[in-house]
C-alpha cells in the first residue's frame, strides 16, 4: 500500500492533526486503485470518504473542498509522492502601541 507523508511525521506532529483528516487520509488511500483511471495527474479532496473536490488546479480544490467545512485530505493522484510541501513558521512581536490595530514588529537587515 502506498505511504503518505503523515506516516513520516514524529508522533507529537501526528498529535496535532485532525481525526477526520487522518481519517480522510485513510480513505483516500484506499479509493486510490479506483481513482487512478478517472483522477490520475489531478488534485482530489477527500472529506467523509468521498471526493468532494478534484481539478488541476491545487487552489481551486483547496477552496472548493474548504467550503464544505471539516478537514478534507487533498492528494496529487499518481504522483502523492512528488508534492511535498514544507511549511515554515515564525513568531513576531506585536507593537501594541500601533494605532489602529497592533502590527507585527520585524527587524530586517538589507
């Protein structure tokens, strides 16, 4: 059976995610025989063991499928291996005293 990234993650970042998702995950990975023929080379979001989006365009999937609510599972079908996408995150302060609203403060170097 093919691996997905989730199954790379340390089991305190398996913690953090959503049961659904990981639920959603499982499913995708056993409809994905089925889906090769008809999805191959497109992205599909799977929410509630079903496809509730798929298109080539990860953007358009991503806001169909979030419009439904939950926490759908999206994969590249065919390629799942290839798409890897690395989030970085990063902590600011905030200047409080900023008017109208608190901003961000950064200090850059040029």
């Amino acid at each position: 059976m093919l691996q997905i990234q989730t199954t790379n993650l340390s089991p305190h970042q398996q913690q953090a995610l959503h049961a659904d998702f990981l639920a959603d995950e499982q499913a995708y990975l056993k409809m994905r025989d089925v889906l090769l023929p008809q999805y191959r080379g497109q992205w599909v979001a799977v929410h509630g063991g079903k496809i509730v989006a798929s298109g080539a365009n990860l953007l358009e999937v991503m806001e169909k499928a979030s419009a439904g609510g939950g926490h759908p599972f999206i994969a590249l079908v065919g390629a799942e291996d290839a798409a890897v996408f690395r989030v970085r995150r990063t902590v600011f302060t905030y200047d409080l005293t900023y008017q109208p609203f608190p901003m961000p403060r950064v200090t850059a170097t040029f």
